[in-house]
C-alpha cells in the first residue's frame, strides 16, 4: 500500500510564497527610506493644530507613485502604526503590502479597531491616482471609518514638483483635525485648502533653488549635481 504523501504541491507552493512575502515586507521599509533619501531632493512640512495623540484617519490628495511612501514617512515621524486603505484587487496582486500596513476596503470591522488602538488609517478618498491638479469628489468611506471608530480626521494634502533642484522636492501641509464623522465635503474643502496654499507658496517662491519658506525639513534628499560640484570648489580656489 503507496502511503499518501503529508505535504503536497500547493502546500509547498503557499510555504514558498509567504516566506517570499515576508522577506519583500521586510526589505520595503529599508527601500522606502532609500528611496525617499536618494530619488527626491528633500520633504518638507508644514503643520497646524495639535497632533491627534491617539488613532486618527488622514484624508489626502492622491497624484502620484509617492503617496504610499509619504504615508508611511509621516507615520514613522509620529511613531504611529500605519494603516493603508487599498482596495482588494490591489492587495489581491501585491499582498506583501498587508505586512506593512495595507488593509482592504472590505474589511471594515479590523480597519476600525486598528484606529481605536491608536493606528493612523491613511485614506485617499478620491479613490484612485488623479493627474495633479484641483480635487476630485471624495468618496464617503473616510467619514464612515472617522465615526464608528470615533477618531478624528487629519486633512493633509501634498505636491510632488520639479523646481530649481535636479530630482523632485516634496511639500506637505497638514490641516487642523477635523470632528469624528465630518462629512466627505467638509473633507474635500480642507484638503482643498491646503492644496491652494501649497500652490500659492509654489508661485510666490522668488527662489526656485530654495526651499520654500516656511517649511520644516522632514526628510533630507539627495543635492543636485551643481550642489555637489559648489561643495568642492574651496579644494581648487575657486570662488
């Protein structure tokens, strides 16, 4: 009599992939810092009101591929857990982003008690990545979140933009805190506030090669190749 094999194919083939899946979890945070270090020319932000000191739902614009990495930035500035909200199709094709904080938009039980223990729950309520530019309608699951979990919402909007530096620099503005269960509009109006003022501290800059005033820098960036060059002049005299 043949005994039956105790393991079979896709047994191994489900060991193997979430030993895969978590060594990319593991190696993301390091690729987020590198990536944020190397590939842009500095974050910088601004902030108003007080920091929620417990678990809060942060609505923001959602133009372009740094969103995530911003997100997870500003959670570990405040030494919150990170809470993403991506619909399942996404986390169905990369599901190494469950480990980091990634939580389907179905799963509305968890994603609440995740926020009453204290976690940041990152929402883009426009729902998908929009070209850069004035707000789209924002969706209702943000406010829905806010209220039964009780927490406030964190309005914060930020641009991703080319100016006087070789690689991107990176704007942040965060709003005051907004009442548990304030409605998808009054979302919009905050975020879209921001957003202005970031746009009119982009216009008034005087200097493209400066920072913009105001700002406080979060996360240093990689300096530009004429940046480089002008720290080595003083060795051959030049002035």
């Amino acid at each position: 009599m043949t005994r039956a094999r105790p393991y079979g194919w896709s047994w191994w083939r489900e060991r193997a992939l979430s030993r895969i899946h978590a060594a990319i979890a593991w190696y993301l945070p390091l690729a987020a810092a590198r990536s944020l270090r190397l590939d842009l020319a500095g974050v910088w932000g601004l902030e108003e009101g007080e920091t929620p000191s417990n678990g809060a739902v942060v609505v923001a614009n959602h133009n372009s591929w740094w969103d995530g990495y911003l997100a997870w930035l500003i959670a570990r500035r405040h030494d919150r857990a990170l809470r993403v909200l991506v619909d399942q199709q996404t986390l169905r094709r990369y599901p190494f982003f469950g480990r980091l904080g990634a939580v389907p938009s179905t799963a509305l039980r968890s994603t609440i008690r995740s926020v009453t223990e204290g976690a940041w729950l990152f929402v883009f309520p426009e729902g998908r990545t929009m070209p850069a530019g004035p707000l789209h309608r924002f969706e209702a699951g943000a406010a829905t979140i806010s209220r039964l979990a009780r927490a406030p919402v964190l309005p914060m909007a930020w641009r991703v933009v080319m100016r006087g530096a070789q690689y991107p620099e990176v704007y942040v503005r965060r709003g005051r805190p907004l009442a548990c269960g304030a409605s998808a509009s009054e979302q919009h109006a905050a975020v879209a506030e921001l957003l202005g003022r970031i746009d009119h501290d982009l216009v008034a800059a005087t200097d493209p090669e400066a920072p913009l005033p105001g700002y406080e820098l979060w996360n240093p960036g990689r300096s530009s190749g004429h940046e480089r060059v002008g720290r080595w002049r003083r060795w051959w005299g030049a002035p």
